[in-house]
C-alpha cells in the first residue's frame, strides 16, 4: 500500500508542476462472461461387435440407441450453448439415415461413421440432447441458431459449428441465462448396405464429433 501511495503522489506532484491546460483520465477494466465447463464422464460409446450376416446387402441397417450423461455448469447465469463439428464428415453415408427417419438423412442433421480401407462408406448417426434439465426445471426445449435466427433444434444437434443448439423456455424461442443443465446424449446409428460396404474384413466403426462450449 505505501508503494502505491508514493506513485499516486508523484504523479499528482508532476501533474500539478507541469502546469497543463488538459488531461486525459483513462478508465479501464475487463467485462467477462460466466465461466461454464461441460463435462461427459462418459467420451466413448460402443456397439459392439456386428456380425456382417446382420447387415442387408441392398438396405440400411438401424442399430440400438445409446446414451451418456452430459452436464454443463456456469459460475453464474450466462448465455451459452453446444456446437459439434464432424471429424469424419467425408465419410458420411447420410441417406443411412432414412431408415431411422427421413428427417435426419440431411447431411446437418447427421455425422460419418468413419470408411473401410477401400473408401467404402460405413454409415452415419445422428446425435440428440434428451431428458435434459436446466437450473432444476424441465420446462425447456432446445433452440437452434442460423444466422440470426433461433428456431426450434428438435433436441437434435446438427453437425456444423455455426449451428448453436442451447436452451428456452418453452415457446420464447430465445437463448436463456443458464446456470446448470444436466442431460443425456444419445446416439442413433445406421450402417450401409453390403453392396456399397464390402466386408471383406473387420472394420471399426469411427465416428467422432467434436462438442463445444458457445458462449452467444
């Protein structure tokens, strides 16, 4: 403190002996958003081993559902989403999906599953936020944004970053000051048909999505 007291001296002793006729007098500081952080304990989910006997030679295949936890905490109520990006998008086989639903066979709604080592296209999933809770409620649905334009996500997270999905009360379509959501991702897969797929050895199964904070 005395330090700083003898610096604030001196610059009031040489201000006064320089005898100006103005001064400029800076005011500075830093405004920050909340801090949030996502957490999925879970960073893996696994189908198994799928026999090629299981898999039509001329249609999709639909494989189970999967899930794992996903919570998003802040330090206060901010504005904040989820963005993903598709680390396997030239492997996309999106019109798998149409034996899921039509609706998520678009290339947005839907990520690669990864290609055999001859190109071959494995199939694709589509990636959803589900029985998510924000700030303790369930009256929420998910938003999405293109452009400036929020409209309803479907809870269905798309697989470009410039599509942010976050949280609303239901029918305000308007992003909300959150503190806390809790939730599941769940994951729907559907493989290719043999006759595009050649399985003629084993092949690993290889999506991967990267998922991001988005302060809005």
């Amino acid at each position: 403190m005395k330090n700083s007291f003898a610096l604030a001296a001196v610059a009031v002793i040489a201000l006064a002996c320089t005898s100006v006729q103005a001064a400029d007098l800076q005011v500075t500081g830093n405004i920050s958003p909340g801090s949030c952080s996502l957490n999925i304990p879970t960073l893996a989910v696994d189908y198994g081993r799928i026999s090629a006997n299981d898999l039509s030679p001329v249609n999709y295949t639909r494989l189970g559902k999967l899930s794992t936890p996903f919570n998003i905490t802040c330090d206060g109520p901010t504005l904040v989403g989820l963005s993903a990006a598709d680390n396997r998008a030239a492997s996309k086989e999106h019109m798998a999906m149409t034996v899921i639903d039509p609706w998520l066979a678009l290339p947005i709604n839907c990520f690669g599953l990864g290609a055999s080592a001859d190109g071959g296209k494995i199939g694709a999933f589509s990636l959803h936020v589900r029985n998510y809770s924000v700030d303790g409620s369930t009256d929420f649905e998910t938003i999405s944004q293109a452009g400036n334009t929020w409209f309803e996500a479907d809870d269905i997270m798309r697989s470009k970053p410039d599509r942010i999905l976050t949280w609303s009360a239901i029918g305000a379509r308007s992003p909300h000051l959150l503190t806390t959501v809790t939730g599941e991702f769940q994951i729907e897969a559907a493989i290719n048909n043999t006759t595009e797929l050649v399985v003629s050895d084993d092949l690993q199964i290889d999506g991967n999505a990267t998922l991001e904070l988005t302060y809005i």
